[in-house]
C-alpha cells in the first residue's frame, strides 16, 4: 500500500490487561475465567456509553478507541470504580485488578485495527500503571487536568519514562481516584521527579457534590447490586422501556441525531398518562448492548420494548421501529419509514401513535394535543438542540459550556424554540450546583430562560421542573411546590420530576410525601443514580426514620464516597441514635474532602422552609466539635 493510500487518525486509546493474571490462572482456571468474563461486560458496556470502540480483547487484554480523550478517562474512572466495588465481594486472593494505560495519539488505521506508536505507548503506560489503577500520558493529562474537576481526581506527576520501541521519553501521570486523591495531598506534598509546577499541577483536585441540591443533576451509576439482580413486579397499566436507537449513519458524529430521537420518544410517550415508561438514565445505559426481551423484564420491570433503528444522510432519515412483548418475545408492531428529514416529526408522532394502539392507551383530549405539537419548524435549530443535549449528559464542565452554546444557536434559528430556552437555563443550574461558577446572577438567567420556556409552552416539564428548582434555591417555596406539581401532573413518568417535588416537600415539612415520590422515581429509574438515594435518606431522616437514613446514606457513600453532603447528613443521623463516634468520623469526611465546610455554611445553603431544622443539626454539630 502506498503512503499515501495510509488511512491515519487521531485517536484517544485505552490499554488495559490484569494484573497477575497468571497467577490466577494457576490458581483456578474456571473461577478466573467467569471473573474475567463477568467484568469484560461491565466495561463493555461503560466502554459503549462513553461511545469507545473496543478494537481487539485477546486473553485478558482490551484495546479500546475513543475519539475524546474526556470520555477515555472518564470511562477509565467509571471502570475501576465499579471493579473495585465488584472485588470488594471477592476473597482477597481472588479479586481481579486491571491496569490502564490512555493516551492520545496518530493511528494507522486497516479495517478494524489499528496501528502506530499511539496505540504502542497506551499498552507502556497500562504496564506502568498500578493493578486498579490508571496512567496517562502527559498528553492526556494536559486535556483532561481541568475537564474532570467533578470526578474529584488528582494526578502524580511520574517524570519522563523511557518505554520499550518509543524513541523519547514519554510524560507519566498517576491517576488518584477519589480518597486517593484527598490522601495524595494530604502525605504526598513532593512528587518524585516532578518540577515545582509539575507539583502543583499533580494535586489538581476538587470535591464533588458540595451542593445538598444536586439530585436529579447527577450522572447515573449503575450499581451491581441493585442494577439488575433482581425481578421487578410489573405495573399496574402498560410498561414500556424504550431502547437507544441504533446509530447506522456509519458515522459516529451522527450519534446525537439517534439519541435525540430516541430521547424524544422518551418524553412523548412518557407524558401519556396510561403508560409507565422508564427513564432515560435507566434506557440508556443500555446503549450499545444487545439485550434479549427476557433481561429487559427484569431488569427494567416493563412489559413491552421498543427499539430500533436510525440511518441519517443528506436530507433523508430512515427509522426502523420494533415494539417487542418482553413476556413472549413477540413482535407486536414493526414499521420503516423512510422519508425526507423535515417530516422527521411526523414519523415521531407515527411511532407514538402506533405504540398507543398496540397497547390499547385511551388518551385524553390534552394528550393528543400535545402530541401533536411539533418543538420547532427550523430543522437546522433542531439539530443544534439534540447536538446540545449530548453534551448536556456528559456532565463535565467543558461539555456544559458547549451544551448552552448548541442551546444559545437553536434559539437564535427560532426564538420560539421553548425547550431549547429550557435546557438552557438547566446549563446555569448545573454550573451552579456543581459550583463552577457562584456568581448569584446564574440563578436569575436560569429564572428567566425558564420562564420564557412556559410562556413559549406551557406544558414543558424541563420549564415547570427549571423553575422548581431555582424558587427552591432562592427559598420561594411556594412557588417551587406550585411548579414541581405542575411537572409530575404533566408528565407522571418523569423520575426527575417526582425527585424534584419529593426534594421540595423535604425542604417544605412533607417528608413523608417524600418517600412516596422518590420510591416512584426509583421504580421509574431502576438503575437510578447515587442523588436519588440521597433523596431518600433525606427523607427518611426528617421522618424520624433515622436507621433507614443510615441505611440509605451508606449506600450514597459506597457508589461515591466523595458525596460531601451524605457524610454530614449521616453525622447528623448517627448523632440523633447515638452513635457519637460514628458522627464524628463522618464529621471528619466532610472537613478531608471540603476543608471550607462550616456551620454557618450549612445554616446559609440549605433550604429549609422550618429554620429550627437548621438550629437542631447545628446545635448538634457543635456539641460534636466539644
């Protein structure tokens, strides 16, 4: 092949294999071997919902592509995390630990494979990396230093290592997960063979979930315990899980286009009130995967499937639908439509309508109305809307920016485009929460995009819900009530929605109507974020429930034991059962991951309607600090 026939590219590539494999092999062949398989498909699909390619899986090593070095690390994070809870059921001779090299760099491409120094320098760094742990190549670690500050990450600095068959020496850096990285500042000040700036640059790290609001903002986590081990009692009325569509376009830059189809199907039909539809942070986590009906029944607790199909070119779109019993396998309805872009809502609402048939849905009149109405005729601000939405979801700061970009554009191709006003205000309640940016302003353009919203439509849920939360946030309670009822009314399938007023009733002296609505949303979500839990504990614990709240809050801290806000919760609990010893070590969490946490910040940032709530726990927090 002549040079110039070379297909090269720049890619993000993942090295991982496991560490002592031999000699777990040794031990006991079948054990390792079902181990190794079990956890090759949890990082598979965490590898497909960070939209990575695994190129090849020979014996226990994996090569894996991304076109983000963001999403390879963050998906490098996701995977340890989870294998680290999975091992931790494991004896210790047993636990399987994979080793992970990134880096980024040009690849030969020849079909499916591919080639080149920056696939050999990934599989170095997986050889320099710790069993459980993460290296990065300076070049990575240059992308990604100030694109994760929500992972709570920090990184050793290694020095230039000398790797077998690359001519220079290649920056390292050390991951530091989570509790790692709080002890790396605390023990390490010094790295070994780092500069000054390299030292300062290597402690990078930032707690994540300082605010007690950040619950339906949370990026979900599928738990291995209460992800899918168990069978779901089916509703009461129709249930429905729809399935990300498949991207056939064969060009990954197209992904958004299928999500965004899909996401609306979601919203569509999830406002029907006689259907029970899952969540998208459930649905989606599925992305990629190929699931027999049988595991959707169980895992999901849903009756009825839906997936399908989308292949964009040009001005042409061609969707495929499939609506599958999940009891039988059956195939109750299968249609292709193969039609010009612009008629791309009307074949949405062919595919409601469809569903709704075949499963015998009576509507009511407000329902087919707004079936009907289509979010924007400018296909071009549509585009940019979906294009904003995949951003959104990926929950990084960089990422949030682009989203309310993407949003700013679709409103300026149609300044009616209320859900494009919507989901941009989310953009300054997500910089807000996560503390990106504290300037008090954020709330009012988050106010004011939202309010546009439900004048522009009145039956949005992400408005009604946007508006919710900022009354809450600046201690309108009433308001913040009126708006979130509106949302769960509107859309009853909504998880977020029923978070949302279950938080709001914890905050307004309803604790108890809170637990209804945050067991509503997990059996929406079954594989429903760690802020969900916390939505519970909270609940519980201003019941009086104050084991559960334990329970609940425990098991915040064993999905993210980062979550500042569930550590001073459980000190409060523990405190209110006695369990003074306890408290405090919990105490002392907050103080290690936020060192500016104070009893006037509790008293300041926590909305609570009731002031003597705030008055008891701080009383009780300083009869812990005597």
């Amino acid at each position: 092949m002549e040079s110039h026939d070379i297909e090269r590219k720049l890619a993000a590539i993942m090295s991982a294999d496991v560490k002592g494999y031999s000699r777990l092999m040794g031990e006991d062949e079948v054990a390792t071997i079902r181990t190794l398989t079990t956890y090759r498909e949890v990082m598979a699909t965490l590898i497909r919902q960070h939209r990575g390619r695994v190129v090849d899986s020979p014996g226990d090593n994996l090569l894996v592509e991304f076109a983000s070095v963001v999403d390879a690390v963050q998906c490098a994070v996701e995977i340890q995390q989870e294998l680290q809870r999975r091992n931790a059921d494991l004896a210790d001779s047993r636990r399987m630990e994979f080793r992970i090299g990134i880096n980024l760099g040009d690849v030969v491409v020849e079909g499916e494979k591919i080639y080149g120094d920056g696939v050999n320098i990934a599989a170095r760094l997986e050889g320099l990396a710790d069993g459980g742990g993460i290296c990065l190549s300076g070049i990575v670690y240059d992308q990604v230093e100030n694109k994760l500050t929500s992972l709570n990450l920090g990184y050793e600095y290694l020095g230039e290592q000398s790797v077998k068959n690359i001519a220079k020496p290649v920056p390292v850096y050390r991951v530091r997960l989570e509790g790692e990285a709080a002890a790396l500042t605390a023990n390490q000040p010094v790295l070994r063979q780092a500069s000054p700036e390299q030292s300062r640059r290597a402690q990078h790290e930032r707690p994540i979930n300082r605010d007690p609001l950040a619950l339906s903002l949370s990026k979900p986590v599928l738990s291995s315990v209460e992800g899918g081990e168990r069978t779901l009692a089916l509703p009461d009325k129709p249930s429905l899980a729809v399935l990300p569509f498949t991207n056939l376009s064969g060009d990954p830059e197209q992904e958004y286009f299928s999500d965004g189809i899909t996401e609306d199907l979601i919203t569509d039909l999830s406002k029907l009130s006689g259907l029970f539809v899952i969540a998208r942070n459930s649905t989606f986590l599925y992305k990629g995967k190929i699931l027999k009906p049988s595991q959707v029944n169980q895992e999901l607790g849903v009756r009825y499937m839906l997936e399908g199909s989308v292949r964009k070119s040009g001005n042409r779109v061609r969707i495929s639908a499939q609506l599958i019993d999940t009891t039988t396998g059956y195939h109750l309805w299968a249609e292709r439509y193969d039609r010009e872009l612009q008629d791309i809502f009307a074949v949405q609402d062919e595919v409601t309508e469809k569903i709704v048939a075949a499963l015998q849905v009576k509507l009511t009149e407000g329902e087919q109305q707004r079936l009907r109405r289509p979010p924007t005729n400018n296909l071009d601000a549509y585009e940019h809307f979906l294009r904003g939405l995949e951003y959104y979801w990926r929950r990084t700061r960089e990422a949030n920016a682009q989203a309310r970009q993407m949003f700013e554009r679709a409103i300026e191709l149609d300044p009616n485009f209320a859900a494009a006003h919507a989901w941009m205000g989310r953009t300054y309640i997500v910089e807000w929460m996560f503390q990106w940016n504290e300037d008090p302003q954020i709330l009012e353009r988050a106010l004011a995009l939202a309010q546009r919203a439900a004048d522009l439509d009145n039956s949005l849920v992400v408005a009604r819900q946007t508006l919710a939360y900022v009354f809450l946030l600046r201690k309108q309670f009433d308001q913040a009530i009126v708006e979130a009822q509106r949302a769960v009314a509107l859309d009853p399938n909504d998880a977020d929605a029923c978070i949302t007023l279950g938080e709001i009733f914890s905050c307004t002296g309803r604790p108890q109507e809170a637990v209804g609505l945050v067991e509503k949303a997990m059996r929406l979500d079954p594989h429903y974020p760690a802020s969900y839990l916390f939505a519970l504990g909270q609940a519980y614990h201003l019941t009086g429930r104050y084991e559960e709240a334990i329970t609940a809050l425990k098991r915040v801290l064993t999905r993210n034991p980062a979550h500042l806000h569930a550590h001073f919760l459980l000190a409060i609990a523990y405190s209110e059962i006695g369990g003074t010893e306890e408290a405090r070590a919990e105490l002392s969490a907050c103080r290690a991951l936020d060192s500016t946490y104070s009893l006037e910040r509790v008293r300041d940032r926590i909305p609570y309607r009731d002031p003597t709530i705030i008055e008891r726990w701080v009383t009780i927090l300083r009869a812990l600090r005597s």
